[in-house]
C-alpha cells in the first residue's frame, strides 16, 4: 500500500526560530512512517535543519520571493492590489505547480496561518491535492482575500480553543475547523540534569548558589513582554534582594526599538546587576533546569505557549498571562500561576508568593509535569493530526 506523502511548508523568513518550526519538527518525527511519508519545506536556512534531516528523508529550501499573505480589506484595495495578486499569486502558480508535480504530495500542510500561503492554496486546489492551514496564532479580523482562500482549504487546524474562537466567531468557513494542541517529546525534556551541572551553568551565568533565578524565554519583540518582568524587579528587589532574571532570546527584526527600551528601564532602575539578556541559546533544557522561576509574560493573547509545556516538562513553578493558550495549558492555583496581561504588581506580588514558600512552588512544579504528560505529549498532538489527515482524505 502506497504511502501518503505529505508536504509540509513553513514559510517564516524573519531569521527567528521559534515555536511553530519545534512543533513541526515533533509532528514530523512522531508521525507513523508505515503510512506517512513526510516532506518539510522551508523558505530559508535556519539552524534546526539537520535536525529534521533525522527523522525526514527530505527537507528542501524552496527559492522563492516571500510568502504572499492577505490584505484586500475593501474594494478600493482590491483595485489597488490587483497588480500584487497577480505578481504574487497568479504568477507564482507556475512555480509552484511544478514544484508539486515534483513532489507529487497528497496533502500539503501549511505550517503558520491561513491567512498567509495563499499561492499554495490556489495552485493545490488547481491540482486537485488536499490543503491544511496549521493555524498557530492569527489575530482577527481576516480579510476579504483571507475569507475567500479559507473556504478552499480542506482544514484549519488550531492550536487552542481560544484562537479555534477567532475562527469560528468571524464566520470563517474552511471544510473541517478544530483543535488540536501542541506537543513536546517528553524524552527531549524530562531528563535529569545533575546537581554539579545545575551548579556549573549557574556559576557560568555568574548566579550564586543563594540566589533565586527567575527565567523568561522568547524573542525579544513587544508582545512577549520582557519589560514587565523588568518593571516587576523594580518591586521585587526592595524586598528580595538575592534575585536574578535571565532573559533568554534572540531580538527579531522589528524588536530593536524594544529591546533598547527593555535595557533603559533596567538602567533607570540600577538593575543591571540583576537582569541578563542570553541571546539565542539552543541548550533551553539545562536553562530551565537552572531556573527557579519561569515566566512568560506576554502582552496580547499567546495562541498557545510552547516554552510553558517545556517548562511544565522542568517542574517548573510558573507565573503566565491569562489570555490566550496559556489559560488552557495551566490549572491555576494547582499547576501553575495565571496573571492579568502587563500587570507589574500582580506579577511581583506571584514571583515574592512562590519565594515565600518554595515547597509550595515546588509542589506546583510537580502538577505542572504531571498536567504535561496527561495533556501536552507529542504523541497526542501526532495522533489528533492524524484524526484531521484520515478525516480529509476520506471525505
């Protein structure tokens, strides 16, 4: 029996690596190989491609312009993009309908939004090959281009209810719209880290034995939300002074402006002892393991929140905004602490409660592992995916 061969195309060209490529790469190596055969494509070099070269037979870098995402919102912009839909669509179809008959896929899974790939769409509905948008954090309102590409998708696959919500609340009418939640291979994080190596990666990230350290990862880009953890010091320090905070994370292309405000607040506010930026790390378990405190402090409404399920996967004691997938992912009060978004005091006032009883934080550490497991395994997210890729194919 033939195998179906699936493309799967993440089209990020920002330079950053971030959730959407390590929920792919635990799709695609999860994925049963007797009935899957999977193809990743990627529109630029990035630093996890050997990685997935281990658990794919093929992984292609397509040469083409940027990705065509939707923003026809009127008539009159219809008018005025005209021009751009060709370009960028109706041209393009030549390219990509030959990269398809190379390829020969029976489904092609977009790997970012529906309202972006477009091209992809037009040339698989001219072709007669199923598509899938994997829907991993668009904000609405979709355009009038992005409502007419949705009804020819096969499926939206979201990664929380909250964001199922976006879709299904502006009347957006794919074939088959669900949710399915991201994973972790737990074998990539719940490993034990010995106490000598804790020790050592804090002494190399000059932290002292005694000092608490509160850890934050992600791109630095305002949405994430670093200064509020910064302006949250401001508070913590007067009554805890054995505090440390590590940013960890690369500062994406838009995210300079923020990342000098970022550095002015920890200046005005003589923290520069005690907030540390990494940059982009790849070691993020040992970094989890050395943290006391994880953070994640976004701003607007997180889709899901990959780096909260891999600090779960630590036992993590963890403090998180409410809105969006971290309020799916975390118990509050049992597996984690949920906060209003760009709340310094709230924030201040959960970080000195776990400081004040770390037996207590670390027994939310342990129901966070456990919610981990129960909830959040690779192996539930490969086989919900799954369920969407037998549901199009026989319909």
């Amino acid at each position: 029996m033939a195998k179906t061969r699936i493309l799967y195309i993440e089209s990020n060209r920002d330079g950053t690596v971030g959730g959407s490529y390590y929920s792919l790469f635990y799709l695609v190596e999860g994925l049963d190989k007797n009935i899957y055969e999977p193809i990743v494509m990627f529109y630029e070099e990035n630093p996890l491609i050997e990685k997935f070269e281990k658990v794919v037979k093929e992984v292609i870098i397509f040469d083409h312009d940027s990705p065509f995402s939707g923003c026809i919102r009127s008539f009159g912009n219809f008018i005025k993009f005209i021009p751009r839909f060709v370009r960028d669509i109706l041209w393009a179809q030549f390219e990509i309908i030959k990269k398809i008959d190379e390829i020969k896929p029976d489904i092609v899974h977009l790997n970012n939004s529906y309202a972006a790939n477009h091209d992809w769409v037009l040339a698989c509905k001219l072709k007669g090959v199923k598509i899938i948008a994997h829907d991993r954090g668009t904000m609405p309102p979709a355009s009038l281009q992005t409502r007419f590409f949705v009804r020819l998708l096969d499926a939206i696959i979201s990664v929380s209810d909250s964001y199922l919500q976006y879709i299904t609340g502006q009347g957006l009418k794919p074939k088959l719209a669900c949710r399915v939640y991201n994973g972790l291979a737990l074998k990539d994080f719940s490993g034990q880290y010995s106490t000598e190596q804790r020790n050592q990666l804090r002494k190399n990230l000059d932290v002292n034995d005694d000092d608490i350290l509160i850890g934050m990862v992600g791109n630095i880009i305002y949405w994430k939300g670093q200064i509020v953890l910064v302006k949250a010091m401001t508070r913590i320090v007067k009554k805890q002074q054995n505090v440390k905070v590590l940013l960890v994370g690369k500062t994406v292309s838009g995210g300079e402006a923020y990342e000098h405000d970022i550095k002015t607040c920890i200046s005005q506010n003589k923290l520069n002892d005690k907030i540390f930026f990494t940059g982009y790390r790849e070691d993020i378990p040992a970094l989890l393991d050395a943290f006391d405190i994880f953070i994640h402090a976004s701003v607007e409404p997180e889709p899901f929140g990959r780096v909260i399920i891999e600090a779960m996967a630590r036992k993590k004691p963890i403090i998180a905004t409410k809105l969006g997938g971290p309020s799916e992912i975390i118990v509050h009060g049992e597996s984690g602490v949920l906060i209003a978004m760009n709340d310094e005091i709230a924030m201040a006032d959960a970080i000195l409660n776990y400081i004040a009883d770390m037996s207590k934080a670390e027994k939310i550490g342990q129901n966070a592992f456990k919610r981990v497991v129960e909830k959040f395994s690779a192996q539930n997210m490969v086989q919900g995916v799954e369920a969407v890729y037998n549901e199009i194919l026989t319909h």
